[in-house]
C-alpha cells in the first residue's frame, strides 16, 4: 500500500479470467503459497480447527487471516510486509496464528464479515467470541484512508488487552457475533450447490475449487431473488463505512476521529476531530472494521447508536441518530457484488458518470440526469443488455421513467425497490445526437 507500505494481501475481489496462462499463474501462486507458508512453519495453514486446538492448549488468542491467493487486481499489497514489520511481527508472536485461504466449509455463523473487502483479519478467543476485526475498504484500489500497518498493531494491541481481561470484558463482546445466515457453509447456499465442497482441492483444479469471498454475498444475495424474496438493505447496502454517518476515521489508529462532516448524523450527534470512540453499541473497538460491524447490525430503518468516546481524557456519552433508509448513502460502485447487481438491474451494463464536456457535446443542458454506458456484458448471464440492442457510449437520460439519479447507486436503489425478475422496462437514451427509447429486458 501506498504511504503506509500495508499489510499482506488478503481476500478475494474480481471474477477469475479465463486466459489459460493467467490461470496457470493463479494455480503456480496457490500451490506455491502453501509450500512456502507451511514450510516456514509461522502459521498454521488452512486449518481453522488446528488453530482453536493450538488457542485453548496454549491459552493464547487466535488471529484469523482471511486471503484469497488468485485474486491479484485489486490487492496489490506485500505478501510479505504482515510478517516482516518488526511490531507487527512481534505481535503475532502473542497469538496462535491461522492462515486461511478459501472460504469452503467456512463457518458462517462465526466468520460474518464484509466480503467486499480485500482482507479481513478477526482476533478471538479460543472459546468463539470475538475480540474484534480488521480491515476496511471503501474504494477498488485506494487503501490509504482505511488501512495501514500501524492501525493493525494498534488493533492486535487492543486484541492481546481484551484477552488479558476476558471475564471482566466477556459480555460486551456478546454482540460481535452475528445472527445465524440462511446457510451455514458457503457450498450450502444454492447458488453453489453441487458445484463446490468443503473444502479447496490440492488434488485437482485447486483454483476453480476455491470459493472466493465475494461468492459468499453473491450467493446470498441470489438466494433471495431466486426466491422472490424482497433483497434485504443489509445486503444491498453491506458493512456502512464510518463516512456514511459523517466519521472520517485516522487509519493509523483504532476507531480516532480525524474529521467530522459538517451537518452529517455525528455532527449533530456532538463528534468533534480528535474524539478516541472506545465503545458503539457497547461494544469495544479495535479497528474501523469494528465501527463497521456496529453500523452494519443497526437497524436500516433508523436506530439510535450510543457511543462512548474520550476527549481529551474525559469520557463522553454522545448519540447518533439515524433516520429511515440511512444506508442508502453509501457507495456501491467500488464493490465486487456491484457486477451482479448490474446485471440483475441493468441487464449487465457498466455505467459511468458522465463528463461535463461530454454533457455539452451531447447536447445535456443544467441539471438532466444523464450516465454514460460504459461497457456492456457479451457473455450470459450479463448480455441482457446486448440481446436488447444497447451499445456502449450510449448515454442514459431515463430509467423506467426515472429521471433524477446522480450515480449507478440511485438507479441500484431505484431497481431494488420496483423490479422483478423478466420484467421489461423503459430507458431513454442518447445515441449518435439523436434520443430514442428502447425496451431492456431483465433477466
């Protein structure tokens, strides 16, 4: 990472491409990684069992790294630097030590996290309950304001002090772990069904064996359509970041605040630039992941979230209220299970803001909507689009009679709420100067 120089690489991002040398790189990579790790003997390797095994006979606590090897566009990270930073390192020496590097049989009803995200890292005890989490996102290839090298010490410090004092802490840990998801495993949900195991085969074609983290919310997310039922906004909208409610949070340090957005829910809840959050919810706070966890179990309906914070060495009770469809403020269009959104919505179409000069080229005047087509799927399932006569550098100006959108997430938003499956729908577009109408059949 820039700046900070971060972390290892972890988890999952993009779809896997199909060029056969780019896969025999992805299978060198997988294979090769477990050589090396289980040679060196730091970690245990791919074996989460082991490593609860390892924490109650040794006492200590466990860090869980979750990483997806193949997944390299999004994670241009340093494999190496997790170990090779002498705090970091020293610090893992405190903990039993888990590398995990697919999420088949992975316990959902214990690992709940952002699958969106490049890595997540969770401290626990060797009981099950959950110390806390790290690693944070909130754009496709800038890390600097999420995550660092110095913010993990600092949450793995936070880890090795809950530990020391778990019978007093215990309770406000309760709510770390989240409620039982519609499966347990990912292989289980239907999506995956019959196509995966429980585990990632060495024996075979290891790659296309791994489930990747982002497949976890795939699956979840089809689960409902296929369903008919209502997706829910949790998962429309998964894992708010702290800006959503107007916390701008420093990266280098567990849950400080850096800034405060003017007339944002925490300015009016009374957060001021150098506030330390110890607890949301009750709950303690190792990392921004953990502001995240909070917010992503408040209710989209509107909550009132109790924070205790520290200023300037006193404590503070401060209450953040959040109205009716809160999380519809977050961004989408960073996120890997935007692809799928696009192409339940959008009949597998990229679109892209479009460019002041090219507003006036296309003769947009004020404040028309309008989103340039930027790409536009070839392949099922994301050729709807093509199949109904939409070319990119098409510009959109309507979307079934919506005219006011600002971004792909009012129009995700917008098709969420109204679409079903197979329905046909208007959109008005610009194409070569002239404006027409055509037909877009979903999938």
């Amino acid at each position: 990472m820039r700046g900070y120089g971060l972390i290892l690489a972890v988890i999952l991002s993009l779809h896997m491409g199909t060029d056969s040398s780019q896969a025999q790189t992805r299978e060198q990579k997988v294979r090769q990684d477990r050589d090396k790790v289980v040679a060196e003997g730091f970690w245990i390797y791919n074996d989460l069992l082991n490593g609860f095994a390892q924490g109650k006979k040794t006492g200590k606590p466990i860090l869980v790294v979750l990483r997806c090897l193949p997944c390299t566009e999004c994670v241009k990270l340093d494999d190496d630097l997790l170990d090779k930073d002498p705090e970091v390192r020293q610090l893992l020496t405190e903990f039993v030590r888990v590398r995990v590097v697919s999420t088949n049989g992975l316990d959902l009803s214990l690992f709940q996290f952002d699958t969106d995200q490049s890595f997540a890292v969770f401290f626990l005890n060797p009981d099950g309950t959950i110390y806390g989490r790290f690693g944070t996102r909130s754009h496709r290839t800038e890390w600097e304001e999420d995550v660092s090298v110095a913010g993990l010490a600092r949450a793995m410090e936070g880890a090795l002090e809950l530990h020391r004092n778990y019978d007093a802490v215990k309770a406000s840990l309760a709510g770390k772990r989240g409620k039982p998801l519609e499966f347990l495993t990912p292989e289980q949900y239907p999506l995956h069904r019959g196509k995966y195991t429980s585990t990632i085969n060495y024996q075979g074609d290891v790659v296309k064996s791994c489930i990747h983290c982002h497949q976890i919310g795939d699956a979840r997310r089809d689960y409902y359509w296929e369903t008919g039922k209502p997706l829910p906004e949790q998962l429309m909208f998964p894992y708010p970041h702290p800006k959503v409610v107007g916390l701008i949070l420093d990266p280098t340090q567990r849950a400080k605040v850096r800034e405060v957005t003017s007339g944002s829910w925490a300015d009016q809840a009374g957060f001021r630039a150098g506030d330390t959050i110890l607890t949301l919810s009750g709950q303690p706070l190792l990392s921004m992941a953990d502001v995240q966890w909070v917010f992503d179990q408040t209710n989209p309906q509107g909550a009132q979230v109790e924070a205790v914070v520290d200023r300037n060495g006193r404590q503070q009770k401060l209450t953040i209220n959040l109205p009716d469809h809160w999380r519809r403020e977050g961004d989408l269009d960073w996120r890997v299970s935007s692809w799928n959104m696009r192409r339940k919505f959008f009949g597998g179409m990229k679109l892209d803001a479009l460019a002041a000069a090219d507003r006036q080229k296309a003769g947009i005047v004020g404040k028309e909507s309008a989103m340039l087509v930027k790409h536009v799927g070839k392949y099922a399932p994301h050729n709807f689009a093509q199949r109904s006569g939409f070319q990119e550098g098409d510009i959109i100006v309507s979307f079934d009679g919506m005219t006011e959108f600002d971004n792909e997430t009012d129009l995700f938003i917008h098709a969420s709420d109204h679409f079903q499956a197979g329905q046909t729908i208007d959109v008005g577009l610009i194409r070569n100067g002239k404006r027409q109408t055509k037909k877009l059949t979903l999938p």
